[in-house]
C-alpha cells in the first residue's frame, strides 16, 4: 500500500466521528421533494452539499437551476489530462417521513442507536452522498486525487427525476467524463460486498376496456351487456401463458441472452429460492420456466399488474355491470429491450384479443430503457478491487430488478457506463418509518471509495 494511501486511510479512521456528525447535519434537513412546502429546505440541502464541495476545494461550483429542484455541479480536475474523469452522481433528496407516529425517533433529527444511525436519508441516499464526500476529503488530505472528479448532485430522485434527463442532455460537454460513479445501489449483507452492473428498464401502462355507456343494473342487462371487467380479467389472464412467459407479440425478440459465465456469477448471490419465501411469505414461487429467482428478478422481463379497477368496491353488495375497467400494467425491461417497442407489442396484442364487444384504450404513462456495465471494464474491476481489499473477499456481480433512470440517461447522453454500488443494507427501512444506516458497514464503505479512486487512478 502505497503512503498516501495509508495515510488517507488512518485520516478516514481517525475523523470517523467528525464524519458520522457530517451526516447528522444533512439528515436533520427535511429535503422532501414531493412537498410544495419544503421547497427552501431542499434548497437548503442543495446549499449544503455545494458547501462540502467548496470546502473540498472543488472548482466550477455552481447550485444550477432546472424546472424543479436544482442540480449541484463541481469539478476537480487537477490530476491532469492524462487522467481519467469520473463523474460522481447523488442526490440529496428524500422521500416523506409520515407516518410519524410509526417512527421511534424523530425523523429528522438523527439518532444513533446500536451500530445504526436512525434517520430519514440515513441510507437512501445522504449516507452514501456523505461517505463519499468524506473519502474524497481523506485522500486530499494524503495529497491530490488521483483522478479527474466532475460532481452531479440532484434533488429530484424521489419523484422520478422528471428535469434531469434534459439537463444532461443540455450538458453533454460539461458533464463528458471516461465513466460515472454512483453509490445509490447497496450490499445484500453486511457481509457481501456488492456490485450492480446492470438495471431494468421500465414501460407502464394504463390499459381501460370500455363497455356500456354508464354502469348498468346487472339483473337487466346482464348475459346480454360484456361486462367490461370480466373481459379486462381476461385480457389480462392471457398476457401470459403456462409456463409463466409473457405473451405479447415478439416481447423476447430483442432480449439479450445469458451466457454460462454470466449464469454461473449470479448463482454465487444468495437470493435463492428460500430467500424468496422467507423474504415474501408466498406458499410457492412464480416465474418464467427454465431460470432461477436471481435470473427472473434481475436478467429476464416481466409484465405485472399494478393495479385493477371497476364497478362497486365499497363494503356490502350492488349488483352493478360497470361501464369501464382499468388495470395499471407494467413491464420491467431487460437491456436491449425498447419501451417504445413494448408500448406498440402491448397494443398489438389487445387488437389481436380484445373482443368486438368492449372497446380498449392503451395510455403510456412512463418509458426508460435497461443499463448495462461491463463487469470487466477498468472502473467496475477497480470498485472490485477495493470492495475486496476492504471486505476480505470478492464481491457479488448483480443484476437489479428496478429501475435507476439516471445510469440509462447516462448511457444515452454521454455514452459512458456506471459503476453503481453502495453500503446501503436490505433491512435499513428505506421509503419506511425508522429508515437506518449500519455505522460499520458505512465505515467500510468509506475506506471502499478510498481504495476505488487510488485503484481507478493506477489504472
């Protein structure tokens, strides 16, 4: 190990404490981006964070405006040209803390209990945002970073981040940078240090299958009237079939296969069957025939039903023939897959189905593409290499089943891929009252980012 790095490294040991206090501070800020009223404070998180940035001497800072809330932008880019320039994404949002009374300390004012620091944005993601800040600022203090860092923090995950894919695609050469670094994924156990390399994309629907006029007596009309619920029931039955593929015309055409190596990495996760069960409460799994639950979840697509809507759903009886049903759909996407594509496939389909009796309306409601990394490009072995150098062990390789639009965007706009990772656990509650960050797990994160940038910057 090289002395800087042992230096920056005792430095992150020693400001341990100084650190967990830096978190405390962003956390008691309510930045919650769905709320009308808490527009200043996330202002305020903003403000924050481009603080830690100048105190880090970062250059070209700037709180930037969007049709929301605003981007944090900085750079550092003193290690030269000959360097490579990651781009640090975070963003300093948070969902809402109600329900209050659910939580057993305030939400917004930071507790430590145990190994956990209790709090909203504990984990998701201002734990993650403060662990890197804070290994950035050890290594300046070891000396200078060992690669170019440009800064993209926004306020706007938590509600889709609805202004951030025209931001940068406004700001391709500002943002043009070798890969992007994101630690807004987490670990599958304290022990299990964890790389996602690859994410789902997403197409939702509203499908609405319309029949008589207005809600019907169904003594009267029925056996005569299509029920539109009924035929809704049944579209919605046939989109898949028996062995538990999704039906639409030509879904899998363009779905990216699983080569050996690839299978045989994910078999090393421990999302077995068992923990499927343990983690649901479900008698027995579901899925497409022929792959294992880490495959379904993370590497095959899926067409779900959200939501299903008609007639009377209050308590006691109406003997009602509704005139409408309505049925939320979506399908997680697997790379290669286009959202536009799925949206003319799921129409195509109810042409081919639905029949003369009911008329049927697709509403596309929302559209993103899958991410893939390399797991063998130069950044995403450089995150292993020190996920293992802190953890004592290789990390698991995993594919997400969600959605994290910003890498697609990535992709698409700059055309440069993400190492996404990060300390956050599957048990710290977050979206949920008594959201919780694991303090030695946080730690290690913090030593993992230190090892990533000299690793990244030895190439």
């Amino acid at each position: 190990m090289s002395a800087s790095r042992a230096d920056a490294i005792q430095y992150a040991h020693k400001n341990q404490e100084r650190f967990l206090d830096l978190l405390k501070e962003i956390v008691a800020i309510p930045s919650v981006s769905t709320d009308p009223e808490r527009v200043g404070d996330v202002r305020r998180a903003a403000e924050w964070v481009a603080d830690r940035l100048r105190r880090l001497g970062v250059d070209q800072l700037q709180i930037m405006p969007t049709g929301g809330h605003p981007v944090v932008y900085g750079e550092s880019m003193k290690a030269g040209s000959g360097a490579k320039t990651m781009l640090v994404y975070g963003h300093y949002d948070v969902q809402p803390a109600e329900p209050l009374e659910l939580w057993e300390s305030d939400a917004f004012q930071a507790q430590q209990r145990g190994d956990y620091l209790y709090g909203r944005g504990a984990s998701d993601m201002k734990g993650q945002v403060v662990a890197t800040l804070c290994a950035l600022e050890a290594v300046l203090s070891a000396g200078s970073l060992p690669v170019n860092v440009k800064f993209l923090f926004e306020g706007e995950e938590e509600i889709g981040s609805p202004n951030l894919g025209s931001f940068i695609a406004s700001h391709k050469d500002l943002l043009a940078s070798d890969f992007a670094f994101n630690t807004d994924t987490g670990m599958l156990a304290a022990d299990l240090p964890t790389i996602t390399y690859a994410l789902r994309g997403l197409a939702y629907f509203e499908l609405r299958v319309y029949g008589p006029s207005k809600d019907l007596h169904s003594g009267l009309y029925g056996g005569v009237v299509h029920n539109p619920a009924q035929a809704l029931c049944e579209l919605v039955a046939a989109m898949h079939d028996d062995q538990g593929r999704v039906t639409l015309p030509g879904f899998y055409d363009s779905v990216r296969s699983l080569d050996a190596e690839e299978r045989q990495e994910l078999s090393r996760l421990p999302t077995t069957e068992e923990f499927y069960l343990g983690q649901t409460g479900v008698s027995a799994l579901w899925g497409e025939e022929g792959y294992t639950p880490s495959e379904r979840v993370g590497a095959r697509p899926t067409l779900e039903v959200n939501g299903l809507y008609s007639g009377f759903t209050g308590e006691g009886s109406k003997t009602v023939l509704p005139g409408w049903a309505m049925a939320k759909i979506s399908c997680r996407l697997v790379p290669d897959q286009d959202p536009r594509q799925v949206d003319a496939q799921l129409k195509q389909f109810i042409a081919d189905h639905a029949p003369k009796t009911v008329r049927c309306e697709v509403i596309n409601l929302v559209g993103g593409t899958a991410s893939i990394s390399d797991r063998r490009s130069e950044a995403v072995q450089g995150v292993a290499r020190a996920l293992e150098q802190v953890w004592g062990k290789r990390p698991v390789f995993r594919r997400e089943g969600g959605s994290v639009p910003v890498v697609a965007q990535f992709q698409t706009y700059l055309g440069i891929e993400t190492v996404n990772f990060g300390f956050g656990l599957p048990d710290d509650g977050v979206h949920g009252p008594n959201e919780r960050q694991h303090l030695p797990t946080w730690y290690r994160g913090i030593d993992a980012i230190i090892h990533a940038l000299y690793n990244l910057g030895e190439g």
